[in-house]
C-alpha cells in the first residue's frame, strides 16, 4: 500500500486523542519507522496501524517535557493557541503563526 500523504505539517501544534499531551512536530516519517519491540509495547487495543505517517513531536505534558513518537491516527490540530514549553523547540523553531511555528532559518559563517 502506498504510503498516504501527512495530514500535519512540521512546525504544527498537535494533541494526542486519547492521552493528554500536546507538542510540535519537528519531524515525519511516511510510515512506522520504529522498533518491533516498540510497537508491541503498545496496548492491542490502542495500536495504530503501520501504513499511516508517525509524527515525531517535542512532547509536554502537565509534569515534564519529553520526544514522543505518535500515528497521524492519534493526532488532532491543537487549537489552543498556547505555545510548546518544551526547551528544544526554540532550537529548531521560531515563533509561532496561527499555531504553526516557523522552521528557524539556518545562518552559515
């Protein structure tokens, strides 16, 4: 099956349907692009299918800051406006514009 075209875009705010996190996604993968062990750590019940794209998102929650690796199935637009307080994200990004940050433009010396 031919890998579908992602629905979310580097830079945007998401939030995961089921659990309560949010982040920014700084990077895609066309289809599941992980470990086997990984993927059979997730709940049968909960477990996305692989033909689908895998964001990977600078991740928070109400206690801390991690990288997540979540299915496009389990994403949703975040429409909260509020920016990502994860402290890697001002590495890459820079403000953000109707909840989508700008990719930091690279200065070579």
């Amino acid at each position: 099956m031919k890998a579908r075209e992602a629905k979310f875009q580097i830079g945007q705010i998401v939030r995961h349907r089921i659990y309560p996190f949010r982040g920014v996604i700084f990077d895609v993968d066309p289809e599941y692009d992980n470990t086997e062990e990984w993927w059979n750590s997730i709940p049968e019940e909960t477990r996305p299918r692989k033909d689908q794209p895998f964001y990977h998102l600078f991740a928070e929650n109400d206690e801390t800051e991690y990288v997540a690796y979540v299915s496009e199935q389990n994403l949703v637009a975040d429409e909260s406006g509020q920016p990502v307080r994860h402290p890697q994200v001002n590495e890459l990004f820079d403000i953000v514009e109707d909840g989508i940050y700008r990719t930091r433009e690279r200065t070579s010396h």
